[in-house]
C-alpha cells in the first residue's frame, strides 16, 4: 500500500467551504475534505494520506517483507533448504578438474539425508 501510494497526488473531490454563497471564495481559503490535506492545495500528497489514516510510511516499506522471513521460521527454514539444495546440486554437476571419479552420488546421498523430513538414523524402541 506505502509503494502504490507513494507517487499518488490524489484530486480533491470536494473542497469545503463550498456550495451557495461561496461561489467567490479562492483556493487559498478552502480546504480539502479528506484526511492529510492541506488547506490551499486542491491535491493531497498520498504518502500523507497514508501515514495520518492508516500510520504506513514509505521509508518502513521493507520492514513488511523483513518480519514476514525472520518471524516465520518455517519460510526461513524452507529458504535455507532451497538454498542448499541448489548450491550442492550445482556442485554435484559441475565437473570435477581434480579427481577423475564423479562426486554425484555421494553428494546425491547427502542431499536426501538434509532435506528429508525423516530421521536418516531412527532408534530404535
């Protein structure tokens, strides 16, 4: 909402005072009927509009998105995951310059082990 509202210079609908009697009356002694405008100015700012009616601000726009990945540790755990699985299947293949035998399976091995849900090494009871 911060980011939309950000460029939005919205036009005023009604101006107050206004109607019989203040045909006459300049800009300069109206103002505008919605919430953060300025008297005078017949447009009102949209980051005003959303700091005084809704208590958003620009500059906090990516605090949003920081909290919804450090606070939920289930999407922090499946990034992490992600994130490892891409880096090792990358390792896994590329071709190795030092040794003339293939990695893969050995990297394909481990790769199941980090990221089942189960446990590799169970108990028993």
């Amino acid at each position: 909402m911060a980011n939309e509202f950000h460029t939005l210079n919205g036009e005023c609908a009604q101006l107050v005072p206004s109607g019989p009697g203040y045909e006459g009356i300049t800009l300069a002694n109206q103002v505008c009927a919605t919430v953060g405008s300025v008297a005078g100015q017949s447009t009102v700012d949209g980051n005003r509009f959303i700091a005084l009616s809704y208590d958003y601000y620009y500059s906090k726009l990516w605090m949003v998105s920081y909290n919804i990945f450090v606070q939920d540790r289930r999407l922090t755990h499946r990034l992490l995951r992600t994130t490892a699985l891409l880096s090792l299947s990358e390792l896994a293949s590329s071709p190795s310059s030092s040794s003339s035998r293939s990695t893969a399976p050995l990297l394909r091995m481990k790769l199941r082990v980090f990221c089942s849900s189960e446990d590799p090494n169970p108990q028993p009871r």
